[in-house]
C-alpha cells in the first residue's frame, strides 16, 4: 500500500510533539499528538507502508511487531478523516 498526506489539508505544527490538520473544504480539525505527528510528517513524500514502519522502528527503537496493529489502524482513521490517501 502506497500512502502520502493529503495536500489539499493544512498541516500546522503547535509545539514540537503535535500537529493540527485543518481540512478548508469541509471546516474539520484534527488534533495529532507525538507519535501520530511522526506518522503524518513521514508521509509528507509518497511512502509504502513497509518504508513508514520501518522509519518508525528506528524513531522509537522498536520491531515491527509491537507497532504495526496499532498503526495500520491509526492510519485507517487518517484515511477515514482524509487526512492520509492511500495510492
């Protein structure tokens, strides 16, 4: 699976650890905390789904394993919200 932020929504950084998506057409915010920031700004550029976990694992020093159910199923709420498309 192919996966890249959404251009048409506005990413605003708040402090260091969150990010606000504000998507113009229809009105919604979303607010994204530490982990969920890292996933968002890492799909800035076109990404697999293996490349982002990978990427992940070295952020947090962590394997595969104990990280991708959680995210496969944040990144399905971004795909809900629009926030993320999948390719």
């Amino acid at each position: 699976m192919r996966l890249r932020r959404n251009a048409n929504m506005e990413y605003i950084e708040v402090d260091d650890s969150n990010l606000v998506v504000f998507d113009p057409e229809s009105g919604d915010t979303h607010f994204i905390d530490e982990v969920g920031s890292d996933i968002v700004n890492n799909l800035a550029n076109e990404s697999t789904f293996d490349d982002l976990l990978l990427k992940l694992c070295e952020i947090y020093k962590t394997e595969r394993q104990e990280i991708e159910c959680d995210v496969t199923e944040f990144l399905q709420q971004l795909i809900d919200k629009k926030v993320v498309k999948s390719l």
